[in-house]
C-alpha cells in the first residue's frame, strides 16, 4: 500500500447537456480546463479555503441539510481550528505526523 495517494483516480458525474455547455463558455471565456477547474475547486474543498467554505456554507443553508446538524459541523470546525491554534500545528506539523504513523504503522 505505499502507492496510496499516487495512483489516479477518476471523479465524474453526470449534469445536464445544457450546464456542461454554460461551464465549457465560462471556461474557456476564463482560460481554465475543465481539469484545472475542477481541481482547484477540489485543493480549495480539502485544504479549507474560506472563500469555498463559505460558499459551501451558504449551499448547506439553502439544501436540506438540517440546521441542527450545520450546527454541529460548524461547531466541530470551529473546535478544530482552535485546537490547531492551541497547540501550534499548522498543515506542515500535521504532515510530519502522519508521516510518522505510516512509518510506525505501514498496514494502516
């Protein structure tokens, strides 16, 4: 399993014929592949990028997510934002601490 995170892996999804036009213009209008789009909108998601978030946020809002449960993960976000404040562990201490678990612990 040490190829883990290295091997490619396709994300699709099906839209309307009419939306995947609309994105095509807008791309192109924006000199943007749908690959470098899509990828960027993902970093942003995974690295907690606060204009995506917010937006994100905002999308949660008006879907029918339960208000209750956008209390609890904003709660924990919150919580967890404060704990890496607490303790000094930005993104690079992080990574050297996974990079220790999978030494110590290569099956996981």
């Amino acid at each position: 399993m040490n190829d883990y995170g290295k091997r490619d892996k396709r994300i699709s999804f099906m839209d309307t014929d009419k939306r995947n036009a609309e994105m095509i213009i807008r791309l192109k209008h924006d000199g943007i592949t749908k690959t470098k789009f899509f990828r960027t909108i993902l970093t942003g998601y995974l690295e907690k990028d606060s204009e995506i978030i917010s937006f994100i946020e905002k999308f949660k809002e008006t879907s029918s997510q339960p208000s209750r449960q956008r209390s609890i993960v904003k709660g924990s976000l919150e919580g967890g934002k404060e704990n890496s404040k607490k303790f000094g562990l930005g993104d690079d201490e992080l990574d050297d601490i996974f990079d220790i678990l999978e030494k110590e612990h290569p099956e996981l």
